[in-house]
C-alpha cells in the first residue's frame, strides 16, 4: 500500500474518531505546527466557553478537520512529541486556570 494512501486512511479515521470525541457545542481548537501563535492571556481568553483541544498527529489534520475546528493553535515551532505536547498543554491550561481565577500573574 503506498504511503499516501495510508496516510490519507490515517487522517479520515483520526477525523471520524474526533467527531465523535468533541461535544456538542463546544470550541474545536486544533493544536497543530502551522497554527497561531497565542499569549499566555489570549489562551486563557479561549477557556471562556466550552473549549475542546486536539493535538495533530504526525501527519497533522485533515483539510476536512482544519475546517471543521474553529481555531488552529501552536504551542511552538518546534515539533513536539505527543506527550510532550500533552504536557504543555496541561501546563498552559493549569497557568490559564490560575489566571481566570484572579491569581497574580507573575508578567504583570
């Protein structure tokens, strides 16, 4: 099977199983290299509704999925390993978290 096809089968299946993981309603924001670039505080501006965060795989997202999320998000340029990935985005939500409940920010 030549390697384009299984990615093209990859990224229909990782867009299937995301359908059914993000909840009704909620914000589609897609972690991927080639997304925006956000402040610790704009970050935090996205915990406001019902945010549902995804992390591309090795092959990213789909053109199907980029369209369906409502945002796409970088965490940096460099590329992460998934559970690196995992890491860092636990780490901005707790210090995103911390910022909403009116701790002090240390860049203030």
């Amino acid at each position: 099977m030549p390697r384009g096809y299984a990615v093209t089968r990859q990224l229909v299946k990782d867009e299937a199983r995301l359908r059914l993981a993000v909840p009704k309603g909620a914000r589609l924001v897609l972690l991927d290299e080639r997304g925006k670039e956000l402040s610790t505080r704009q970050f935090a501006a996205l915990l406001g509704t019902d945010t549902a965060f995804a992390i591309g795989g090795a092959d990213g997202f789909s053109a199907q999925t980029r369209e369906a999320g409502d945002m796409m998000v970088r965490l940096s340029s460099l590329t992460l390993a998934h559970a690196l990935a995992q890491v860092v985005l636990l780490e901005q939500l707790y210090r995103a978290a911390t910022l909403l409940t009116g701790h002090p920010y240390h860049r203030d």
